[in-house]
C-alpha cells in the first residue's frame, strides 16, 4: 500500500485558512499592544528602562494609546494620518485599507536623563520569518521600516531643518518561529568605526536605529520576556484558563476584560485553524496517495507495452501526464 504523508506548510495554512488566520493576527496585535505586556517586552530589549519598573514603564514612561494598524508605512502618507501620534493621550485611528502600516506603534518617554527624551517604538508581530514563506527576507523588510519612522519624523516630530529634534527609534520585531530550535534576541544599530585617527563623535547623535528581532524557538525557554511570548503565541496546547493563570500569577499581570476577550477569541481560532487545517491535510494526503498509486498503474501499464492514450483512458490520467511519465521512463532506461 501506498505511503501517505500528511504535510501541512505555513503556505497552506496561509492560502485555506486566510480568513482565520487574518482574524488571529488582528486579534493578536490588540492583546500585545496592551501597555503591561508593551511594558514586559521594553523593559528586556530597550536599555534605557533596564532599570525602571514594569508598572513605571505601564503607566509612566509609555505615553497615550499605543496606535494598532493605524499609521502607513508608505512614504507620503505616514505624515498623512490625521490622528498625530504625540505625548498626549490618543485614540486609535482607523486602519487604512490598502496600505502597509506598523503593527503596533506607540512613544515612551525614557526615564533618568537629564533632559526629557522621547522614543519611538515599533513593535511588529511576525507569524513567520522564513524567506521561502515570505518571499524576500525579514531583516531588510525591518531595515525598511526602522528608515521610514526616521525620514517620517519631518514635519511630524521636527519641522525644517531642526535635524537635533529627531527622535530615537526601536523597531522591535516578535517572530513565532526560530531558524534553530532555540529562542534568541537580537539587536542590529549604528556605530562608529574609526578608520583614521581618533575622533569620537557622541553617541546621541548617531545611536538613533535600533532594530530588535524576538526569535521564539519551539523549546521551552526560561527567559522572562520569552516564556510570556510563547504562552501567548505559541504554546497552543495550553488553554485559555491556564494562560491567564501564568499571567496573573508570574506576570501580575491583571487582564481587562478587552485583553480576556482578545485571547479568548486567539485561543478559539488557533484551535479551528489547526483543527481545519489536519482535516484538510488529511484530505490533500489521500489524494496525494490516490494519485500517486494511479502514476505507479500507469508505469506498469506503459511498460507492458500499452499506448499513451489507452493508459490515459485506464487510469483518467491526463494525457499530458501520462506522455511526461512515459518521457521519465525514456530517459531514466538510457
């Protein structure tokens, strides 16, 4: 009997279950962009609050409503948003169909220095990070928006030629899946090279694009910062209750009735996408094997001397699929 192999890629599961899969993602943004989980994830990959307190980074350096699939990352129409993100308090605006915009976008205000200083943090959640899924590779995709939120900082941050205004900027990218079978952090930015003498330029003016790549690996991983992501996103096995009990009792982390409702809807469409997704793999396996089992019938058929037409009439082959079996048999007997 013909061995049947069920292979399920993220490509499939993107292309049969696209509309639950845009619904998770959508939900997943809203559930990370909530200012303690916000506050968990600066707290491990941007320095300047290494030393400050998750609820100080919540409710004190974090300012207004972090903007979700709001503001386009196109050049010519970042600056286009009517809802400014600023110091004050904002409301989420409506997402712009069509364009690509930054999953999660929000300031914080960066505690201990002399002078006030604002950052502009970008926080992307990445199903995949794979280049053959993707089609081209993330670190140049997180390049390409780490840029835009500098050069759109002109006549929204600064006008004219105040350059001395322009913000520092974290593009923090989370990705569910690792190269390796280990969860890394990662963090790429500007330095300096001295390549003639000596002279030190001050960091402050150079240090302004950072970009942070959150690797979740399938392993367990002890990492604070890791195991809250991977009991969000990956660790489909655990329930709805048993998530919101690693929450509150490891993280304190409180949930709102919006944040309960988020991740309640996640864990009910992870479960219909993996669900659909095995059905519809175990469909695609037998008829994988059905076909496979009719190409064996018919190198039989052809090698006991039967013409292309009548093998394709026995088997409901198509003709031309039959001729390039008959082709790969000419040419593996030479």
């Amino acid at each position: 009997m013909t061995e049947q192999r069920l292979i399920i890629t993220e490509n499939m599961m993107d292309s049969l279950y696209g509309s639950d899969n845009a619904k998770y993602d959508q939900h997943a943004k809203h559930l990370l962009a909530s200012r303690k989980l916000l506050a968990e994830i600066v707290k491990k990959v941007v320095p300047e609050f290494q030393d400050a307190s998750i609820d100080d980074i919540a409710n004190k350096y974090i300012e207004g409503t972090p903007l979700v699939g709001s503001v386009p990352v196109n050049p010519g129409l970042t600056n286009a948003v009517p809802s400014k993100i600023s110091g004050d308090r904002n409301e989420d605006g409506a997402p712009k169909e069509g364009y690509i915009t930054y999953d999660i976008l929000f300031h914080a205000r960066a505690p201990g220095t002399e002078e006030t200083m604002t950052l502009i943090i970008n926080v992307e959640a990445q199903r995949s990070q794979k280049e053959s899924t993707l089609g081209y590779h993330l670190m140049k995709r997180a390049v390409f928006y780490a840029c835009r939120l500098i050069s759109s900082q002109k006549e929204r941050e600064f006008e004219g030629k105040d350059y001395n205004s322009i913000k520092k900027i974290y593009s923090i990218w989370i990705c569910m899946d690792s190269p390796s079978e280990d969860s890394y952090i990662n963090r790429y930015r500007l330095e300096e090279k001295h390549l003639l003498h000596r002279y030190k330029e001050s960091p402050e003016n150079y240090d302004l694009v950072n970009i942070v790549l959150i690797s979740l690996g399938e392993k367990a991983d002890k990492d604070r910062l890791i195991h809250l992501l991977q009991v969000l996103f990956t660790e489909s096995q655990q329930t709805f209750d048993s998530k919101r009990n690693i929450l509150q009792k490891e993280y304190h982390i409180e949930m709102t009735p919006e944040m309960e409702e988020e991740m309640n809807t996640m864990c009910n469409l992870s479960l219909n996408i993996s669900e659909e997704a095995l059905n519809r793999g175990l469909a695609q396996g037998r008829q994988e094997g059905r076909l496979e089992g009719l190409n064996e019938t018919a190198v039989r058929l052809l090698s006991m001397g039967l013409s292309v037409e009548d093998v394709s009439k026995g088997t409901s082959l198509p003709l031309e699929t039959v001729e390039e079996i008959k082709k790969q048999m000419i040419e593996k007997n030479k």
